[in-house]
C-alpha cells in the first residue's frame, strides 16, 4: 500500500513537473518567440498583457511614449497593442525596407473594426494578388493627365471658397479647409451627379460622413451612444448617398446625356467604366467601398495638411509673403490663369506644403502583419506578429537636417530646406508611404493644396484668433475650437509691396 501510494505520488510529481514545464515553455514562447532561434526579440518592456501601448494610442500620448521608449531601447522595440504583440519600427532604412517588401514579408492588416468601417473591397483593406489588381485597375483614375484635366475644376472650388470664407469674416480654419476639400471630392472625385449637389444634400453627406470618421480607431462597441455604432449608421447613410449617385450616372447614360455639365471625366465616372480581365465591370458593393475609401484620402487627408497651413502661415508671415512674390512670378510667365502648367512652376508653394507634412504627417503611423519570420536591424520579427511603422519618427529624424541648428533645425517651420541642397537628396519624406502600398492619389492631394495657396496668397489674408490653441492628433488634427481665424480679401495697396523673390 505504501509503495502504491509512493509510485501515486510520484507519478503526480512527475504529471506537475511537465504540466509546469510545458507551461513555462508555452509561456516563453508567447513571450519570446525568439528562444531557440539565431535572431532575438527586439527589447521593450510588453506592459499589461494584451493592453500594452493600447491606452497611449487612444489618448494621443502614443508619439510621447514612443519618444521616450526611442530613446531607452533605440529604433526597433516591442510592446502589445490592441490585444497582439506589436514590434515598433522607427529607423528609416528599416521602415522603408518594409514598406518596400509588402506582399514579400509584410502585408497590410486592419484591425476588424477599422476593416468593416473601410469595407472588404477598399483599396485600402485588400491584400496579396487582389490589392495588386485593384491598384492596376483604378491607378490610370490617378494618372497626371487625369489630374491636370481637373485643376480647373479645383480653381473654381478655390475662388468660390476664398470669396465666401471672406463674407463670412470670422472663419473655422477646421471647417473651411474640410469644406474646401468636400466639394472637390463630392464634384471631381466622386463626379457626383450635378442635381445632387445642393446644399441639403450636401450637409447630410457631410454630417454621415463626419459620423463615419468619428468611430475610427475607437473602441469597437457596437451599441447605442457609441462613437463606433454612429460610425456603421453614417456608413449606411453615405453608401446610400453613392448609390443614388451611381443609378443617376447609370440612368443618364442610358439615355445618352451627360451627368454634368463639364466634359471633363471625374474618377468616379472612370471607375463606373473600369472592367477586369473578365470584362466585368465592379460590383455596386465594391464601388461603394471605394467612392467610400476615395472620400476619406481625397478629403480629410488634405484638409488635415490645410488646416496645419491655415496656421502655420498665420504664425510666418514671412512664408506667406514668398508664396505672394511667387505668384507675382507665375502671373508674370503664365497669365492670371492657374493651370497645370503654372502650378509646376510654384516650386515654392511645393516646399512649404512639403515642410507641413514634414511637421504633421497626414499618417503617423502604419501597421503590417508579418506573413513570414524575418530579421530586421538584427531582430526577430515572428510570423503572425503586427509591425507598426513610425512615419513620424522617420520625418522627424530625416538624417538630411536631424543635427541642423539655425533656421534648418528639424523643429522650426522652414519651407527653404527643400530648396537648398539637402533638400534634393533622397531622405526620410515619406508622409504618403512607399512601395506596393504608396498613397495613389497623392498627386491629386498635392494639387488641390497648391491650387488653393495659390487663390489664397494671390488675394487674401487672416489672423489666427487664438495661435496657442491646441490641435488634437489621435487620428487626424483636430483643434479644440476649430482654430478661429479673421479672414479678409487682401487690398491692392498691399500687393505693391510683394517681395520680388520668392527664395
């Protein structure tokens, strides 16, 4: 009985031991990966279990801590965020190494909120072999003829604006440059059909739209009062919107007449008339999602950079009296008329657009999933593990002026470094990404921004009403008052006095 007893025993001891060791290996594994393998985890201290960074990133402290963690682990760490484990990338060759190796090592992966607020079919979202398609199928809708046929379009937009910004008089600089931006998605993105633009409609796609942007990257609580529930009903509202659009387009085809009264092709006629290696055309779901997906990066990307310009022009006169010389130029060589062809002589308008999204990137942040283990900077990165890139740690330490002082230090608002030397040589500016997964329409984002600084440095001025507001960066600037300005149609007497050169 007492041998039975002890072989009970034992067994039991030994049934412990492996259940221990088993669980201390499972542990160390979920832990580090890395154990056994010839590269090892990046360092950083993980945090709570599956939380992690999660709250810095909610509460816009995630550039703050990130600093901080930059600076105690050096350029690659790892933490847990939103319930994976995340490695942090921040240097700029290992940023763009894998920027460059989407669909090799890394492929883009939305959580499953933001996926179903963006929508299965948004550029986007889709990844593999389907992204590479959708890409070839709408990148000529993004073409430079394409949008130099709408830069008229977008100078009509701009007077339009400037004109009732200065009626007005006391101006959100918030509302104005997303107002701005709206109609030009709503007209020469989307080519809504010109009976649905009218101020009613307009509104209530702005208000969905607001809604919709509202629940990203916020909790996903699908219940009443949520931020992330009135984001699904203005994603409802608004696909409503496109479709009545779409049958409108559809109708008027059919009929032979034209949805406007321009002759100019918008993207979202070009996209209706896209068709894949079959012959099909796209789905009314897939359109949807990318008339959805366009509205977001033609929109309120931009207007995010104009916002950011409205006062740091305020705040440099100087710039804003280069920008004016500038345009005394462009007039001289091309005529009073902004076309495609004077806006490529604005060299100067390019670099301080360049410098504001140097300063306050329109993304600061992008995430990746690892599809296969791979080494970076000497580092594991397992499969299946997210990789988040630090677009703004790239801009901010671009190695071209990181150990300037003077006007080309890396925390002063200088539109010249982009002139001088330095700023010809290839660097850190990566604000629309790079690679496979590269922004396609920033060229038409670059536009619509110089179209309108050209309108605005050719007649008007503002003053800021309070220049220390505070401007919220979660997801995109946001400042807590709407960054109030006084604006007013310049006088002639004051054009007299212009600089003559712009450099």
């Amino acid at each position: 009985m007492l041998l039975l007893e002890n072989v009970e025993g034992l067994g039991w001891l030994i049934a412990r031991t492996v259940a221990v060791t088993v669980g201390v290996w499972c542990l160390r594994w979920i832990i580090n990966p890395s154990w056994g393998r010839k590269y090892r985890l990046p360092p950083g201290f993980m945090g709570i279990p599956f939380v992690g960074d999660t709250f810095a990133f909610l509460t816009d402290q995630a550039v703050g801590l990130h600093t901080y963690k930059l600076a105690k682990y050096g350029p690659i760490f790892k933490s847990w965020l939103y319930g994976e484990p995340h490695i942090f990338v921040g240097g700029q060759q290992a940023v763009t190494k894998l920027l460059n190796a989407e669909h090799e090592l890394v492929e883009v992966e939305w959580d499953h909120a933001t996926r179903k607020l963006m929508g299965p079919f948004a550029v986007a979202v889709v990844t593999g072999a389907d992204h590479v398609a959708l890409r070839k199928l709408v990148l000529p809708s993004f073409s430079i003829s394409a949008i130099a046929s709408y830069v008229p379009g977008m100078v009509a937009i701009a007077e339009s604006c400037c004109k009732s910004w200065a009626e007005e008089g006391d101006v959100s600089a918030y509302v104005a440059a997303k107002a701005y931006t709206f109609e030009i998605a709503l007209k020469l993105i989307l080519g809504f059909d010109a009976s649905l633009i009218t101020p009613v409609m307009t509104k209530r796609c702005s208000l969905a739209f607001a809604k919709w942007e509202g629940g990203l990257f916020k909790l996903p609580i699908n219940l009443p009062g949520f931020a992330y529930h009135k984001a699904l009903g203005g994603k409802r509202e608004i696909f409503r919107i496109i479709q009545q659009n779409l049958d409108l387009h559809r109708s008027r085809a059919k009929a032979g007449t034209s949805p406007n009264p321009s002759d100019v092709r918008t993207f979202g006629e070009m996209l209706m008339e896209v068709k894949d290696r079959d012959g099909k055309p796209m789905s009314d779901a897939q359109l949807q999602d990318l008339f959805l997906n366009l509205m977001f990066a033609g929109h309120d990307t931009s207007a995010a950079t104009l916002l950011m310009l409205f006062r740091d022009l305020a705040l440099h006169p100087e710039v804003m009296q280069k920008l004016r010389a500038e345009q005394a130029q462009v007039r001289e060589d091309h005529g009073s008329a902004i076309t495609d062809a004077a806006l490529r002589d604005m060299k100067y308008a390019d670099a301080v657009i360049k410098e504001a999204l140097r300063r306050t990137p329109i993304v600061k942040h992008l995430i990746r999933r690892a599809i296969k283990s791979f080494e970076v900077d000497g580092y594991l990165v397992p499969k299946g593990w997210k990789v988040l890139l630090m677009v703004w740690n790239v801009l901010e330490t671009d190695a071209r002026w990181v150990n300037e002082t003077g006007p080309l230090a890396p925390d002063n608002f200088c539109p010249e470094r982009w002139l001088a030397e330095g700023g010809q040589k290839v660097g850190g500016w990566i604000p629309f990404g790079s690679g496979p997964s590269m922004c396609l329409g920033y060229r038409l984002a670059l536009a619509e921004m110089k179209v309108l600084l050209a309108v605005l440095a050719r007649g008007y001025e503002w003053t800021l009403h309070d220049p220390e507001e505070k401007i919220d960066t979660v997801v995109l600037p946001k400042p807590a008052k709407g960054l109030f300005t006084k604006f007013r149609k310049r006088s002639c007497m004051k054009d007299a006095d212009i600089l003559s050169d712009p450099t």
